[in-house]
C-alpha cells in the first residue's frame, strides 16, 4: 500500500482491506479458471493447471496496471 496505517484500529482495518482484497482475488482467479475449462468444453485438463494458469493471468494483469498507475 501506497499509505501507513498507525495504530491497532488502523491494523485491523487494513487487514480487512487485505482480506476483501484477497477475497477479490480468489474470485478472480476462480472464474478465470473456470473459462479455461470452459474453453475445452469441460474435457480432460487439470484443475490444478486451469487454476495456476488462471492466478498467473489475474497476477499478471494486476501488475501491469499497478506498473501503469504509477
């Protein structure tokens, strides 16, 4: 985070900041995921793989408009 947070009320808040985040993110990747078995007509695959493959996608272009805010 681009700001500090001061004090145990502060900590807290930011935690639930960082936890709807992270919940976003698991979201995200989820439905991203999903279209990659989607994408094969639900056929064969890897779970595992449309996942990591999903979450590399999201990270990726979290990153990049992380690189272009700043």
């Amino acid at each position: 985070m681009s700001h500090t947070v001061h004090g145990a009320k502060g900590m807290h808040k930011q935690a639930a900041i960082d936890r709807k985040a992270s919940e976003h993110h698991h979201e995200h990747v989820a439905v991203a995921a999903y279209f990659h078995a989607e994408h094969r007509g639900f056929n064969g695959g890897d779970p595992v793989a449309d996942w990591l493959a999903a979450e590399a996608e999201i990270d990726a272009a979290l990153n990049k408009d992380k690189g272009a805010s700043h």
